[in-house]
C-alpha cells in the first residue's frame, strides 16, 4: 500500500494520545469512546479489539462497521487543512476523527460534536 505513514500508525498507539488530550481538558475516556463509536459504528467491544489486536488506522477505518452519514457535515481545519477538502478517503477519515477529538477536547457540547 502506498501512502502516508500515519497509515500505518497502530490505533492501540493513537488512543491513549487521545485519551490523553480530552482527560486533561476535563474530558473522559467514555465521551471519547462515543465520539469514536459515532464516526465509525464500533461497539465497546470493537473498540477493545481494534486496541488490543495491533489494527493500524487504515485497517481500523477499512474494517468500521459503519462510517457515520453524517460524517461529511465535519468541517473545518486540523493540521492546517480543510477536512472538506482532502481527498484521499482514508486520510480524511482519520482527519474527521482528529476533528472530532479537538472538538471534545475544546469542551464544545456532543450534540453539536455528534451533528445531531
């Protein structure tokens, strides 16, 4: 597979990165999962799965059970790029994901974090 690096960056290495960032804003590990779970249809199970079985991020967002529809209502900038206008599927997924963690990490409420 030819690609970025990130591509291949173990989701059990980017979760307590995460973890991280939303519990020092005040923010817990369940609010994550959501967040998480919401973009992707992952249950709890799927989740504990993906940590423990070494899936990288494009097998992580290959193997979702179900990209959110609403996902494309994310907008906005993470790393100095529109998420609306990337154009490789995988890495605007993993962009959305970004997004949604910065936007809980910012204390900004689920309902609007969730496009609901």
């Amino acid at each position: 597979m030819t690609g970025h690096r990130v591509f291949e960056l173990e989701f059990a290495r980017l979760y307590p990165l995460y973890a991280e960032k939303v519990e020092r804003k005040g923010h817990t590990t369940a609010e994550l999962d959501e967040v998480i779970e919401w973009l992707t249809g992952y249950d709890a199970a799927g989740l504990e799965r993906a940590r423990s079985d070494g899936t990288d991020l494009a097998g992580f967002f290959a193997h979702a059970p179900a990209m959110n529809p609403n996902a494309s209502l994310i907008t906005g900038v993470i790393c100095g790029v529109r998420v609306e206008d990337i154009e490789d599927p995988l890495m605007q997924k993993i962009r959305y994901l970004d997004k949604l963690v910065d936007e809980l990490a910012r204390g900004k409420k689920m309902t609007s974090i969730l496009r609901s």
